[in-house]
C-alpha cells in the first residue's frame, strides 16, 4: 500500500503545464502572468490634480495663514484636456480631478481652501508644492516591473496593466481537464431513475470541484463500459487534456475491465493508496503525450476527497502555483473522532473560530461513512489523522484543511 505522500509526490512528477498564451487582460483574471510586464509609459503619465480645485504656485500662497490671498481665475481645465496651459504668477487656474496642471503650477488649493469665487479666489490655507497633485510617474516609472511574472493576475493587476496600456497579457493558461463517469447504473440527472438506478453525481461534482481548483473542464458525462466504446472516449479526451478523470470502475473486476481497456494507451498502476476513504483507485499516464489520467472510487464522497487530495494539487501545479496544497492550519476538536489505523484519515469538519481569542475549533461532521454525501456538502474542512492514530480525544489539536472558498 503507497502513502498518500509518495500517491502525491508520482502525481505531481506527472503534471502537464500548458504553453503560456496570450490573452485580453479581460480574460486573464486568476492566471499567473507568463511575462515580466514593463511599463513604457509612466503612471500618471502628466503632473494632475488630485481634488477639485485651483492650480497654483505654492509660493504665492504661502503666507494665506496669516494674510488671506486673493488670485484671478484666468481659465479652467477640465479633466481630459488635451490644451496646454500656462500660468502666471500671481494667477490661479480651477481644475477638475484628474486634470493636467498648467506650465509652473506645482500645486492645487482644494475648493474647501477658498471662497470659491468664479472671477478672483481668496485663499484662507496655504499648501506647500506638491499638495494635492499626483505627480509623473508617482505609480509606475518608465520601465518598472507592472506585473512580475508568476503573481497571480486579480483585479488590481488587470487594473494596472489596464493602466500602462497592455491590452494583452502573456500568461499560464487554465490546464484541461476531463471528467467521465462509469457504471451501469447511472443515469443523468435529466432522466428518472429505474430500479436499481442511480443519478450520476460524479461526473456533475467532480466538474465542479476542477472548475473550482482552476481549470477548464469539460464534463463528459457518463461512458458506456464496453471495451471499444470507453477506450474511443478516453483516447478522444487524451488528445484534448492535461488531465483526464474518470470515476468509477476501480478495484475488483471492474477495475481490471477499465485497465484492460486501456491498456494499449498506457498502464494504470492498481496499488492501494493509505488513506480513507479512497484508497482504492488508480493513476497512470495515458496517450503519446503521458496524460496523467485517475481512475477515482464510483462512491462520490470518495471521489471528491481523492479529488481533493490527489488531483487538485496536480491542476494548481499545471496553473504553474508554487504552493498547490490548500492552506492548513490546527484546530481543537470539539467531539472525538476514530481513524482506521494505517491510513491517513479525511474527515468532513465544520472549522469554527472561538469569539473568545479567535482560536480555531473544528466539529467533525457525521459518521466516517463514505457514502454521506451531505455531510461533504456542510463541511469547509477535512480534519487530517495522520496514519499512526486511531482515535483522537475532544480538546486535541487537528490539523485541519480549508475546502471551498476557504482556500
């Protein structure tokens, strides 16, 4: 039996990193950027006004504490003004936010400042040069770093690269991934179930759990376990993957069915993994291009946590994540828990924090039982038993693994 640390440490050896492609920064929210992306422009490209007010130097109004200043308003500026504009001294000149500053001005009086007269202002605080101008390049010099290559692209970097004038951006593109389930007993959910018959959840989940981790998934929904039928899909979703999952069709005859199918596009190992629940499954690398490819448990809570384990950290690794893992931290059981020894344990938690000193606390969620579904669907955490321990006590430290959004 393999430890999930070795299952892990074959699993990412394996990952497929896609080509970096150049995208619309519009579409390239939560991709690493592929480039280092340097600024050939400064930001703010041109000495503006930071509020509403007046430009002026600051020299003719240093002395406004003690005596007021009365300046004529020889124009406006408005923002997006494209019109140079000269003053003089002794002058004032309103501006809009955002707009560019006349010759010699070095700072901008706030309405507030004065009287706000249309024809002559009388100027009741002084301000120093500078005050209340964004000056060139305060941002973003001319040939600065924007966006460094490998930071991950959210809003403000699409703001920023909006900014410097990049409407394309060179980055790791989401990895492909593929989802079929197996078994005669599934049917869509669009159909009713007969005797015997179940609703095809994995397929649906699993889809769910890869859009979620990153990737660009297709959900091909159930194949047919003939031979020659499921070795067609496979092939097909080789060519057009960096991950192919399938669930169901592991262990017993089963799963000797799928790796016979499959075996003129690859081996498929069919040792079992030390952990629970899932630890009868199966990974391998398929096609000409060696597609890492997870035959996962038909049990859908099963699924989903080999998913969680195995193959998410594989898709954050092809996104080109330095980290894959989920975040983790350790937590006070508040109810015992029994693991089976010899196996790493996941079990559903709901992680809490104590409003006393913002400590973490966790409460295990149902029964080990691998096929509580809606157990999976309440918790935010799966509680990690390392293979040595059997039971835990409530008032132990956990470690803890945030799911969902959490992350």
């Amino acid at each position: 039996m393999r430890s999930v640390d070795e299952q892990l440490a074959r699993v990412l050896t394996a990952a497929v990193r896609p080509a970096p492609v150049r995208v619309a920064i519009s579409e390239a929210q939560g991709l690493l950027c592929a480039e280092e992306v340097v600024a050939e422009r400064a930001l703010p490209g041109f000495d503006q006004a930071a509020v509403d007010g007046y430009a002026v130097r600051s020299v003719d109004v240093q002395t406004a504490a003690e005596e007021s200043i009365v300046l004529p308003v020889v124009g406006e500026i408005p923002a997006g003004s494209r019109q140079p504009r000269r003053l003089q001294p002794g002058q004032a000149v309103r501006v809009a936010t955002g707009a560019p500053l006349p010759t010699l001005a070095d700072a901008v009086v706030p309405l507030g400042y004065t009287d706000e007269h249309p024809a002559k202002i009388t100027v009741q605080q002084p301000v120093p040069s500078a005050a209340f101008v964004r000056r060139t390049g305060e941002d973003v010099q001319t040939g600065d770093v924007a966006v460094r290559r490998g930071a991950p692209i959210g809003s403000a970097q699409v703001g920023l690269l909006a900014a410097v004038g990049r409407d394309k951006v060179l980055v790791h593109p989401r990895p492909r991934v593929s989802i079929i389930s197996l078994g005669d007993e599934l049917v869509d959910v669009d159909r009713t179930p007969g005797q015997g018959q179940v609703y095809d959840v994995n397929s649906y989940a699993l889809a769910a759990a890869a859009r979620d981790a990153g990737a660009e998934v297709t959900r091909v929904g159930i194949a047919s376990n003939d031979p020659r039928r499921l070795r067609e899909v496979v092939e097909g979703r080789l060519l057009l993957s960096e991950i192919v999952v399938i669930a169901g069709g592991v262990g017993g005859t089963a799963g000797g069915d799928v790796r016979s199918a499959l075996a003129d596009l690859g081996s498929l190992d069919d040792d079992r993994v030390a952990m629970q629940p899932g630890s009868v499954q199966s990974f391998g690398r398929l096609g000409p291009d060696e597609i890492p490819t997870f035959v996962l448990p038909g049990n859908p809570v099963s699924a989903l946590v080999v998913f969680e384990v195995l193959v998410r950290p594989l898709i954050r690794s092809a996104l080109g994540k330095e980290n894959p893992n989920r975040r983790s931290v350790s937590a006070e059981l508040l109810s015992p828990i029994t693991a089976t020894k010899g196996r790493r344990g996941f079990l559903r938690g709901q992680l809490l924090r104590d409003p006393k000193n913002g400590s973490y606390l966790v409460q295990p969620l149902g029964t080990s039982g691998s096929h509580l579904l809606a157990s999976l669907a309440e918790a935010n955490c799966l509680i990690v038993v390392e293979e040595d321990i059997t039971e835990v006590a409530a008032g132990e430290d956990v470690q803890v693994r945030f799911l969902s959004q959490r992350s």
